[in-house]
C-alpha cells in the first residue's frame, strides 16, 4: 500500500463528511473474530503482530463498518477479541503490539495528515 497516495483521497473523504453534516471522525472497533482474521469493512485492521492490513487505496471509500455513520469516516479495527464476554476477553485478547499500532495510526493518519480536527 502507498501511504502517500491514500493521503491524496483525503479531500474526499473530508467533502464526504460534510455533505452529511460532520465532521471526519476516526472510528475504533473490535472485530469479534480471530487473529489475522481480515474484514473489508473497515479502512484499517490491526493484527496481534502490530501489523496493519489497509484494505482499499482510497480513504472516501464508504466501508460498512459503523451504521449509519459511514460516509466520511475512517474506521480502524483490532482483529482478535473471538469469544470474549464483560467479563474476559477470550484467548484473543488485543496485544500490547498491536494498540501500538493503534496510537500509530491514529496519530499518524488523523493529526499528522490533517484528517481530524479540521472543522
């Protein structure tokens, strides 16, 4: 994946967000299922490693990762967390490694990059 050409799709996905009335809105998740188990529906997806899987080379693209808020939004994803309840977190709980790459993304795609706060 080339950083440098999805950060050129970033006036889109500002464009996108305020046709609907919002602001760009970075959206954490979990997704319930395995380790380097990899879902489409979000923008990024960060594995137990620390390794991030992107999963379209274009940010404006509209995943179905948060319902009804979509349009405009960047969504991240830890893989892991299968079987986990209130009360534990299964036997796939998120790493030390991978909320590292969490902060990484976030930072770097949402500050550095001009993705968040630019409303």
């Amino acid at each position: 994946m080339n950083l440098d050409k999805l950060l050129k799709t970033k006036d889109d996905l500002i464009a996108g967000a305020q046709g609907v009335g919002r602001s760009t809105t970075l959206f954490l998740h979990w997704s319930a299922g395995h380790y380097s188990q990899f879902f489409d529906d979000y923008h990024f997806m960060i594995d137990y490693d620390g390794s991030i899987y992107v999963s379209t080379e274009d940010f404006a693209t509209v995943l179905a990762h948060t319902w009804h808020n979509n349009t405009g939004n960047v969504s991240a994803s830890f893989c892991g967390l299968y079987g986990a309840t209130s009360n534990k977190l299964g036997n796939e709980a998120i790493t030390d490694e991978a909320i590292e790459s969490m902060a990484q993304v976030h930072c770097r795609f949402l500050h550095r990059d001009g993705l968040y706060g630019k409303f």
